[in-house]
C-alpha cells in the first residue's frame, strides 16, 4: 500500500497483513493493517513501527516521503511485538536522535531488545515536544492493554495516535472509516475491544476522563490496527464509554457443546422458552463459532447460558477453552445458568455453575442436567428455564 496523507504533513506509511488469521486466540478473518505515522517536520518524527515481516514495506512507504536516515524521532507508543518487531533494523538504519516512550516503555524495550546503547528518552502524559510547527503532548494509558501503553496527540491537528485503541483488525484498501460501511467497521471494533480491551474497562473510562480533563480537542483517531475515524471519531469515543461500562441489552446466549446432540436438543428448548418471553437470543454451538466471536457477542448480553455434556468427569475441551478464554476477559453485569446432558457421573452443570459464579455472573437457576437423551418432560423443563431466564432478561422477575 502506498502512503496516503491523512492530515497535511502527516502521512501513513504503515502495512495491511492481508494473511494473517490468529491474533494470540483471537481469530481475525479479515485480516489486520500495522499503522505507522511519518511527520516530517523540522524534525522528523515516525510514531511506531510495523510487525517484523513488513519492515520492507515500512522502509518504502517511508522513502517515498524522505530517506529513513532523516528521522529524527521514532515514537514508541507500545512495545508490543506487532509495533515494535521492525524496530532493531529500523533504528540501525535511521539512526534516530530520540527513541521517545514511556517509563515503562523503555523498560519493555530493554526486556524485548536488550540495546542499552538505544538513544532513549522517556515522557509522561501532559509533557510535550516541538517538531516545529507541530506540537507533540504525550498521554500514559497504562494496561490498554500494556504497563508501557500511551497514546500522542498533535496539538495543532487535533489528532490522538491511540496505539491499540479504537483499533480493529480489518485489513482493506481503504484507509478512513468513512470509506467503508460504518456498521460493519463498529463490529470489527466491538470485536476488538472485547477480545483485547475488555478486562481494562475501568481504566478505558479513567482515559475518556483524562482526555476531557486535558481538554484535548480531537478532530481524528488515528489507531495502530484498522481504519483511521476521521468522520466519526466521537461515535467510537462514545461506543468505548458504553462498552467500558459493559452496558447490556435485553439479549440472551445459549453457548454450549454437545457430544450426542442431548445437549443441543436442551439447547434448543432453552431457545423456545426465551422466544416465547419475546427475547432476542443467539445459539452458539462451540464446534461452529469460535471464542473470539463468542465474546463479541458477550460484549452486550444479559444473560449467559452454558451448555456442556459430562466427559470424563469434566466438561467438553471446546467449552474448558471457552471459559477459560471468558474469564481472562472478565465480563461484568451478567445473569447465568447451566444445562447438560450425561451418561453416568453428571458433573458439567455443576463446573459450568462454578466458573459462572467465578466470574460474578449472578446464577439465576441451579441449572438442570439430564441423563442420556432428554424426555418430552425434560425439554419442557428446560423450556420454563428458557421462559425465567427470559423474564429475568426484561426485568420482570423469575
């Protein structure tokens, strides 16, 4: 991709990974971008780097503008692998006066690249630099979603580089939110920030807070994954104020795994009793949608039903990855209940009611379980399941 000047002055010369799929568990079908921002300004500033693979392609986008050794300044707002793995063959190229970041930014890039002899210089939010007609003001936001996390706002353009926020991993030709369709781009971004930025919540609040207190006017947010919001920069500020609040709709899921369908068949009961209630739900079957989809959907779900049989006296692999997944992400504000089936020692309902309550989801029911294949009696049961957690969504009540 060839640079594209996002602001005058301001250019990106970043890479789309049309290839890659995995992103640490998380699946990212369409692909992601590596954002990299060059100003060249009496002094010459480049605010992060590029997966290692595309240090090729950071390089040319770069020289099309000016020659890497004309970089003054490289900005390291987070260290994390994907922005900083070009680094070494970067900074051994350009030979930068400054390496800006962050306390704990220098000390991750000690960690990582173990290079003493780096021209470090460290900043803390509200300090500032001059590029000469441009001003750059630093903001810390430590653990979004790293200890050495912060973001560079450039006084006179009214634009926040945010690192790994108000990102989305969606490679596309195009550069600007406005170039694509909005609501497809919100659910890649809802995506991202519940399978990245979920368990930060409180602190994506407390950065919402420090922006206003710093009266930064922002005119665009330029992340380091996915398309730049220079039409709508204060929706995605305002969704990450309702996702970090993990405000939730009257929505109800039903995740589960089956192993002889007896699981799937409550499953499907479960369904009747919420539609009957006049609930929006969505069924999961664990074979068929993957964790990080799960999880967008948990975003803003009330209520959260599993689903398990017993094997081995636990529960099925897919849904021990699917817990295990959730409760690093630390969902909030949910009511739950458990169902499965079993052959002969029936624990599942019991684990998936523990991991519920583990993760502070409010049990609604002690759950059911069923051995072998459900009666007609057994799916009306789980069918007046359906029907309470369905009131208990509205909330009317069990």
């Amino acid at each position: 991709m060839k640079p594209i000047e996002i602001k005058k002055g301001i250019h990106w010369v970043g890479a789309v990974d049309w290839n890659v799929r995995d992103f640490h568990g998380y699946f990212i079908p369409k692909g992601t971008t590596y954002n990299s921002f060059l100003v060249p300004d009496q002094k010459v500033a480049l605010f992060d780097a590029v997966k290692a693979p595309f240090r090729n392609a950071l390089l040319h986008n770069i020289r099309k503008i000016i020659e890497p050794r004309k970089i003054d300044y490289i900005v390291v707002n987070h260290v994390e692998m994907d922005h900083s793995g070009a680094l070494p063959e970067l900074i051994d190229q350009v030979q930068p006066e400054k390496i800006i970041c962050s306390a704990m930014g220098k000390k991750a890039l000690l960690q990582h690249f173990h290079r003493e002899d780096w021209p470090y210089e460290v900043v803390e939010t509200g300090q500032e630099i001059s590029l000469g007609s441009k001003t750059i003001q630093f903001l810390e936001t430590r653990m979004l979603h790293w200890p050495d996390s912060m973001m560079s706002y450039i006084k006179e353009d009214k634009l926040l580089i945010s690192s790994d926020g108000f990102g989305q991993h969606w490679a596309t030709s195009e550069r600007f939110d406005d170039e694509v369709d909005l609501d497809q781009l919100f659910v890649h971004a809802a995506k991202y920030y519940a399978n990245i930025l979920l368990p930060f919540s409180p602190l994506v609040g407390k950065l919402i807070e420090s922006v206003q207190k710093l009266g930064l006017e922002i005119d665009m947010i330029a992340p380091d994954h996915g398309l730049i919001w220079r039409q709508n920069p204060s929706k995605i500020v305002e969704a990450y104020g309702r996702w970090s609040r993990q405000e939730t709709r009257k929505k109800a899921l039903i995740i589960y795994n089956t192993m002889w369908r007896s699981t799937e068949k409550m499953a499907m009961a479960i369904a009747d009793g919420l539609g009957q209630e006049g609930v929006e739900f969505k069924i999961l079957n664990l074979n068929l949608n993957h964790r990080s989809d799960v999880m967008t959907e948990v975003l803003d779900a009330k209520a959260l039903i599993l689903g398990s049989s017993t094997l081995n006296n636990g529960i099925m692999p897919p849904m021990a990855d699917m817990l295990c997944y959730m409760k690093g992400l630390k969902p909030l504000h949910k009511i739950g209940t458990a169902f499965g089936s079993y052959g002969w020692s029936g624990e599942a309902v019991k684990i998936l009611t523990g991991a519920l309550e583990e993760m502070k989801v409010d049990v609604a029911d002690p759950g059911l379980r069923v051995q072998f294949a459900p009666t007609h009696e057994d799916l009306q049961k789980c069918i007046e399941l359906g029907q309470k957690m369905g009131r208990l969504v509205k909330g009317n009540g069990g």
